[in-house]
C-alpha cells in the first residue's frame, strides 16, 4: 500500500507545534502534550494542511491514526511496522497496546 507523504508537523498559525510525524510513510502521529477528543490538529500532508479531528482522548506521548487503518494492517511509525492493528482503527483514534499487537521477533509478518 502506498501511504500518502506526510511532511512536517502541527502547523497551525500562532499555536505551538502539537503533533510530530516521524516519517513520510507513517501512518500514525505522536503528541507532544496531550490532546482532547473533539479537538482538531493539523498536520501537513503532501504540502497541504490536513485537519484532523480526534475522536479520543490522546495522552502526551502516544499516537493517534492519520487515517483509517484495517484490522490486521500494519501500523507505521518511524517508516518501519511497528505492530498490527487488532482490530479497525479510525481516522484520529488512539492508537496503543488496545488495539495494537507487536510483532514477536521483528521483521515482516
């Protein structure tokens, strides 16, 4: 699967930076404070400013989905899989160890 090229961080005018992307091919974004349900950050993705409403509460620290990840598809974080996801994860979830498994011993699936 391709993964569109996410550049940059939280780019909101006149706010701090929130949100950090580590790597174009991520499918995930870490927060630097923690963040609301119900509250939208911004993220540049390929040049444009995507608007991302989270639907939970994300705490500093953890990751949240840039968009839609199927059950059992990898999650990406650092351009490298991470884990799988345990079930669907939605655009602006949180996503840690609930709906996460890691992968045994590294490598592909």
């Amino acid at each position: 699967m391709k993964y569109p090229v996410f550049r940059g961080e939280e780019v909101e005018m006149g706010k701090k930076i929130r949100v950090i992307v580590l790597n174009e091919n991520d499918n995930v974004a870490t927060t630097l404070e923690p963040l609301d349900a119900g509250s939208t950050v911004s993220v540049e993705v390929q040049g444009l400013v995507e608007k991302i409403k989270l639907i939970s509460n994300i705490p500093m620290g953890h990751k949240f989905a840039l968009w839609d990840i199927e059950e059992g598809a990898a999650v990406i974080k650092y351009g490298e899989p991470i884990g799988w996801s345990a079930a669907k994860i939605s655009r602006g979830e949180h996503v840690h160890v609930h709906n996460v498994a890691s992968q045994p011993g590294g490598g592909a699936r």
